[in-house]
C-alpha cells in the first residue's frame, strides 16, 4: 500500500472544491474511493 503524496491530497482538495465526485477523484490519483472518502470525511467521525 502507498501512502498518499502532498499531489493526491492537493488533487483531492482541489476535485473537492470543484464539485468533482470523489470516484472520479479516486480513478485518477489511483487510490480506492473509501481511500478518498476517508481522507475527506474521516476528520467528522470519531
């Protein structure tokens, strides 16, 4: 398993930010979509 680049949280941030879907986000950096999801909304559950 790889760990996430600086590049694929900025990607992210910034697919976020435009509305793009976090699938799409995921096929393109190359990570899973729970990957993406975690990273996105892992920070509101505890």
């Amino acid at each position: 398993m790889s760990h996430m680049t600086l590049d694929d949280r900025v990607y992210i941030q910034e697919g976020l930010d435009n509305n793009l879907n976090p699938n799409l986000i995921s096929r393109k950096i190359g990570k899973s979509h729970s990957t993406v999801l975690n990273k996105t909304f892992g920070c509101f559950v505890k």
